[in-house]
C-alpha cells in the first residue's frame, strides 16, 4: 500500500517533471522565422560587393584542381577555361543558379515530424562538426571515439532546439579514417531519427552515404528527394579541390543537397578587410553553386560561408569579434538577394574551456547568425577551440541558447492576450501582476526558461554548492544520456544496414588517411 | 650605463606596448552609429503599443505619491488630477515632449575632450549602477566600500571603450547613507575627467550634485548647461515615488539630465507578455518626462527602461533571455518615434560568479542593446547577480566587449582599401594573404583585438597555465589599477570640493538610511 502511494507519488513528479519541459518550449521540427532581417549594409554596398564579385569570377578566376570532367563540364557552360583556372563571364554563374536552384527545399528525416524545410524564412539548428577531440569537466580534454560520437548523436537527439543531427560531430579517431564514416552514417539512423549530414572526405564515401540512406529510404524516394546534406568547403582563396568536388558531383548526381563552403580565416585565405572578405566568398560560392547546378539543374544547394578573422599577431583564429558578424550579416544578405538557402553561423569560440570567453564568443555569433537570417546553422552547440574540440558540457549550454534563438525568432505576441490590456486595467498603479488572472493564465509559457542559468538567490546558490554553468552542464548531460532512448528503428532496416557496413568494410583494407 | 640601456630597453618595450594599445582601437568620447537600427516590430505594431500607451494614460492613469507640487503642476498643465491619481488626455504627454525636449544634447566633462552627445545617432556606454557588494576572484564577494568606488571610477578613466564615469558604480556601505553621495561625486570628479551622474536618493543630495558640480563648471555655466545626468527610476507599475520626483524637480530646474527609467521585472511589475510591458513602460515613461518638461521646458531628458522578466517559477528575475531583448527592441524604436534619447541595456546577468552563464547572458543583452539602439547604455560593464554584485573581472571582461560594441557599430569599410580588390588580384587562387601589400598595410588596424581572450594554440594556453578568462581578467584589473595616473585637477577646485563636503558633512547627524 505504501509502495503504491509511494509509486503514484514519483508518477506525479515525473509527470509534473514532463509537464515544466513541455511548458518550457515548443518541440519544432525547425524555426519558421516572423521576424525581419537586419540590413547591417545599404542596398548600395551589397551592390558594390556583387560587382566586385564577379570581377573576381571574370578577371581573376576560380581554380578547379584535378578534375578534367569539372574542367569540361564548365567549359562547356560557357566557362573560360586555361588550364585549371576557370573565369566565369560577367553574370554566368547567377544566372546558372537563379534558373535551377532552389529556393528552399525539404531534407527529409527518417521519422517525417523531424523533416526540415532549408531555405526562405526558415532555420535549421545543427551541432559542431569535425572536432579531432573532446572535452568534458570530469576527463579534461582528449582524442575522439565513436562512443563519444554515439553519445553527441543521442544528446542532439533530445535536444529540443536542435533541429538536425548533424555530421562529423566529433572523429572518432579510435576507428581506421577510410572506414569510421559507416560508423557515423549508421550512428545518426541508429540513434537519432533527425535529419543528418553525408561524409565528404572521398567520392567513394559519399556514395556509400547515398547508398546507406537508400536502405532507409528506398531507392527511387533517395534519386528525387534529399535525405542528406553535406558540406563542401572551397579551399580558399578560389580554389576547389578534386576531394570535395568529387563528392559535390556524387551528391548531386542522387539530388542530395550541399552546401557550397567558402572556409575563411580572413587575413590568411581572404583580404584583411569585412568587404573584401565578402567579395570572395561570394565569389567562390558563385563558382561552386554553379558547378553544381551544370552537374545536375535543380539539385538542392546552399550558399555556405565560414568566415573568422586570423590574430594578425599569431595567425590564431578568432571568434566573437565584430568583423566575422559583420561578413555573415553582408553574406547573409548576398545569399538572400541571389535566393539560396544561407548557411553559417555557430557558437564559435577560440577558448580551451566552457569559460566567460567561450560564451561571449558563441553569443556574440549566434545572435549575428540569427539576425542575419542563418537557414542552417551548423556549429549550433558544443564548440570550443575553434572546433578543435567538442565540449559535452558546452553543448548543453550552446543547447540552452538554441531554445532562445527559437524564441527571438518568434517575434513578439501582438494578439489582445498579448497586449494584456486587462491585466494593465486589473491591476493599475502600486500594486503587482503576480496574481492577475492575465499572469495566471500565461505563466506556464510566458518567459523563456533557462535550462542552465541559476537565477536563484545569493544564498540558495550557495547552499547548492555554488556551481557555475559549466558544472551545472556537466549533471545535466550525464542525465540526459542516463535517459535516452532510441527512436525505434525497423530491424530490417538495421540489419540491412550492418550487413552493408560489414561488406562494404570487408572489401577494402583499413586506411589510416 | 647597462641601468642606462636597461631603462632604454624598458622605455622601448613600453613605447611598443602603447603603440599595440594605441592600434588596438581609436578612443573615442562616445561611439558615432553609422549601421541602421534592427527594427524587430513592425510600425504597425508600435503604433498599436502607442495607442494602448495612451489608453493606460487616459483611463488607467499613474500616481505621483506625496508630493502636492507635482500634482498641482499636472493639473495645471491639463492632466486630470484625483488624489494622487493623474490621467492624461490621448496624446497630451506626447506633445509636451516633442514641443521643448531636446533630440539630443551634449553631457559636458571637466575634460572637453570626454563630453557625451546623448542621443540621435550616438551611443554612450556607461559602467554599472548600484550594487551593494563587489566580488573579485580573490576575496570573494563582500560589502562594497569607497575603496571599491574609487577603484571602479579609475578603471573606468582608463577603459577607452567607457565614455563615461557613471554613478553609484557600487555602494560605499562604509560610508553613512545620508553623506556617502559627497564622496561619490567628489571621487567622479578627482579620480576621473569623464562624464558622471548624479545623485538621487533624495532632493537635498541631488541639490548637493548641484552644488559641487558648479564648483568645478562655474555656476553659470552650469545653469546653461548639462554637466550631470540622473536616474529617475518610476516606482513601476504606474508611480512615482516623492524622492524621485524631488530629484527630478531639482535637476530640471538646474537644467540638469534626467532618466525617467520605468524599472521592471516583467511579471511582477509589469504584464507578463512583451507587448504589454512595452506599453506600460512607454506610458510610464510618457508621464515622467512630461512632468519634467513642464517643471522646466527644455530641460533634457531621457527615455530610460530597465526591464528584465522573472522567473515565474521563483520570481527571481532572470536576464539575457529573448523576451527581455524584444522589449529592448520595441521601446528602442518608440524612444527613435517620439524623438528623445533611449537608455537601456547593459551586461545583464543573474549569474553569481563571472562565468559562462554572464557572459551568454551579458552578450545577449549588449547585442540587443547595440542593435536596438541605446543612446546611453548604463550598466555596460561589471554587472553580476541581478546587479546585486560588481565584479572586478567582469568589468574588465565586459569592457571588451565594449570595445567590439564600437567597431560594429562603425560599420564595414566600403572605401577602395575596404573593398581590397588590390589584393584580390595580387594573391588569387591558392595562395595566402598574410604576405600582400594590402594586409601589410592594414594588419594593425584591421580586426578587433580582444583584450581577454585566449586564442593561441592549445598548447601556448597549456604553457601559459590553463587559465580561464576570469583569471586573465583579474591580473588586468591589478596590472590597471598599478598603473593609474590620475587626470589633473586644478588644486583651487579640489580644495573647494572638499571645503563644501567637509562644510556640508558637518552641519547634519551621520544617518544609517
């Protein structure tokens, strides 16, 4: 008897518990954005810089390296073509965009609910990608595995504001490098049932990415719509690689989506200033973008950009500052006008530790990313170093911002019950809202609430144990990975997916590059 | 001769040390805006909180407490006055405002070099307000004294992205309530040449401002113009307290600045909802700086809002959440409508120690602040636990951020050097910039320097001892204070300040309140 009051009790908790987490926000599959851009730059300068932009496509060019089908394929377009370097007629390549791109596009998620629209008005969150190591409070920093790829896939999972399962979160380097992107793939069906990112390290792996989601998929459902996007960086300054290249055409080829890269530390791969930094990028996602529409007309693909400053002291990367918001707010802009979906943005930070300087850093970028009208924003959550590593507990924190980012974006509620005119007549001067019936009614999703703040007294902070964020982070991971329970998975699916993976892996030798 | 050499090396280092400094940014008295202001609402949407304003005016109407003069001067001006209740006709505090305060006016420092235009396009950043304790990494947080005030008042001096001295930076709680304001003014004064604000805490300490203020401008000059600016917080929801309409009184009379700063923990003070708090603080503020305009037209005057929301769990009030910056945005471009300086904003956070919760909060609220508009930005830097702490490092850390405040608010370089085609076509594909004559001939002023940050190698920070940016904040904080040189100040000035304080200290009992 006691047993069961005491059951029904730990119910009531639990579902109280539920009850605050559904309160706090709403599950979306993505953001649907109601509030304006910010135009950081006059129509004029935007103009300037696209002028500009294709005087680089005409005068200087874009190296296409070791690739004589891209070489032809553009020529063919109406490229001029000498030798690897590729100049592109005044206008070409917008004009090869604007006829087949996309504006937006649907990537669809193995589980529907979770499939997310890329493009317009829309914004998709997404965890860090590529970091070699890890960190957490309790082990310090330290090479990743998949196990740690495993748990970053199942905390994107259940993370509400994120959108996307992303890509390479972490390498997992305990696994041979021409081998661990079946590992990866399978980790993002496995355990999550959001969208996800294709490998891009080799022509060959992603095509193994293309015939892995047509096992989940289906064939003919993979050929006409995406299921997966990858990221191509240019290598710049104006230059593409027969790497990404190779996987661009893969992808395309399957109506897969990517996102055109410029990767830029301005300084060292771009000019030391916001607008020439600007002109490049756009410069170089022209080039890509179009190369990817003459591969196949309509494929789904976004204008990327990556873009920090380099410490003109050390050559250090830096993150945070003015000048990289500044290049995202005129990209922004730029992707906008051209009418392609926008990738960029991230907290990105320099610092080692989930410390004041790796949150000032994030903040500063992630509020840039979303007034400047980021539609996929990868490096969403867990950054440090400068995507050297990934942090379990900054994910958790970055987490927290990302629930925000949904809300900014949401706009303010003009409605009669936002307006709260009654609650102003109800309660008038010297008295306070806590009790009006306005304030009772709208509670439960009236602010925002922080997963991670202690907005509690000096004294109660105290009497917790006086933790600050990062601690208070590192509980709440470790919680959440206790909790989590996998989407279900149709056991033919998995099986089908294994049996591919060990056959595949069987054919050729492990590979340390 | 090697102590020679060894004072000319040292010399050296220095001159290097403040040319790095001097590169780093231009000190300027206040920041020129050349980016647009974000408009988060749409017009229609401010024109609807307009609206409402007028109707909380009208029907609901806001008390003005104990103090028959401010009664009989509303009635007198057309308000509808019943008790201490005063309604006002649609439209009459708007016309009032508009017939005599000024746009924008210039606060004027003992250095002229450091006078403040506040309002139009310009911002103002300004320390903290009010804290009762300090807080730094070694003693941990305790009761602020003069010590701490004086401390705080240089590092401001020496903080080129602050432009002004502030006031209650903390308080001295060594000193009695009812004479600490003298030390405070006087330590504005000698410690500082910049800007600073006035005391409020009853009519007699404002007149007291006053009096010292015209000891150091001259009397006439002092009558003629703005030389303090003051804090005159509405007693939220709907009222205004005696004291702070005594102080108001007093300074409109002298021609003195005034805040009229609605202070709202949304909520409990206000209406739980962004559009609802909009109006009620629009209409408070509407209020506050009529009355000041009809106690002395002309007298300028300042459109002020502190709003944070509460935690509706706890009623603690919670900052850097989205719902806090809507109403930033909102009242922002109400303030732009009706034509008079905006102060808001800060680096707001509830977080006890300098970590990464105040900085993701503190960042947020900047951003919103810098794109929002805020012509005076009280409580930029030092800010912890709701503002019941000042912290040392967080000073330093948000003067940084300050610091990035200014260069995004500049603007992109559109000029020929801005656009950087010259090194475009220098370097093209392939290639890297860090050599090319355009970045040899920027790199010094290019990007944003942080003055906190760590961005080397993991391994240089490992060398460097792992420290995180509140440790490398706190050496700063020491390193400036052991540094500091005071401005000059005439002798016959200083020695009658403290005549008039040593005059006026005498002639009433110490007073705990």
């Amino acid at each position: 008897m006691s047993e069961r009051s005491g059951r029904r009790k730990s119910r009531g908790r639990d579902a109280k518990h539920a009850d605050r987490k559904r309160n706090q926000m709403e599950v979306a599959a993505f953001i649907d954005r109601k509030i304006p851009y910010f135009d950081y730059l006059s129509t004029e300068s935007l103009e300037l810089i696209e002028h500009n932009a294709d005087t680089v496509l005409e005068e200087i060019g874009i190296d296409f390296r070791d690739d004589p089908e891209a070489l032809s394929l553009l020529k063919d377009a109406g490229a001029d073509v000498e030798g690897e370097r590729v100049r592109f007629p005044r206008g070409m390549c917008r004009s090869i965009i604007q006829a087949s791109a996309p504006k937006e596009f649907t990537q669809f998620a193995r589980n529907t609910e979770r499939n997310v629209i890329i493009g317009g008005d829309r914004t998709v969150l997404v965890p860090s990608y590529g970091s070699p190591f890890v960190r957490d409070l309790d082990g310090g920093r330290r090479y990743a595995t998949i196990n740690d790829f495993e748990n970053f896939v199942k905390l994107a999972y259940m993370a509400p504001g994120l959108h996307h399962s992303g890509g390479t979160i972490c390498e997992p380097v305990d696994l041979p490098v021409n081998k661990r992107h079946f590992d990866m793939i399978y980790s993002h069906i496995k355990y999550s049932d959001k969208p996800f990112m294709g490998s891009v390290t080799h022509p060959d792996r992603a095509q193994d990415t293309v015939d892995m989601a047509k096992l989940v998929f289906g064939d003919e459902f993979v050929e006409n719509n995406c299921v997966c996007i990858s990221l191509i960086n240019a290598n710049s300054p104006m230059t593409f690689d027969a790497t990404m290249l190779g996987a661009a055409k893969v992808y395309a080829r399957h109506n897969q989506a990517t996102m055109i890269s410029p990767f830029i530390l301005a300084g060292a791969m771009s000019p030391v200033t916001v607008a020439g930094t600007a002109t490049q990028i756009l410069a170089e996602a022209l080039a890509g973008m179009a190369f990817v529409q003459i591969v196949k007309p309509g494929a789904p693909v976004v204008f990327g950009t990556f873009a920090s400053a380099i410490s003109m002291q050390s050559g250090a990367p830096t993150f945070g500052t003015p000048e990289p918001s500044m290049v995202m707010y005129a990209v922004g802009a730029l992707a906008r006008r051209l009418g392609v979906p926008f990738r960029s943005g991230g907290g990105l930070t320099a610092s080692k530790v989930p410390d004041a300087q790796a949150a000032y850093e994030s903040a500063n970028t992630l509020q840039a990313a979303a007034m400047s009208g980021v539609n996929f924003m990868l490096h969403t959550a867990g950054w440090l170093e400068g995507g050297l590593s990934m942090s379990y507990e900054k994910f958790i924190m970055d987490c927290d911002q990302a629930n925000m980012l949904a809300v900014l974006l949401k706009g303010a509620d003009m409605s009669e019950n936002g307006q709260a005119m009654d609650a102003l007549r109800e309660i008038g001067p010297g008295s306070h809202f806590l009790g009006s019936a306005h304030t009772q009614a709208n509670f439960k999703t009236a602010f925002y609430r922080s997963t991670v703040a202690d907005n509690n007294s000096f004294e109660q902070w105290q009497a917790d144990g006086e933790l600050d964020c990062a601690q208070r982070a590192n509980a709440q991971w470790k919680q959440m990975l206790n909790d989590y329970v996998a989407p279900e998975l149709d056991p033919a699916i998995d099986e089908a997916l294994l049996e591919f993976i060990s056959k595949r892996k069987g054919s050729f030798p492990d590979k340390e590059y």
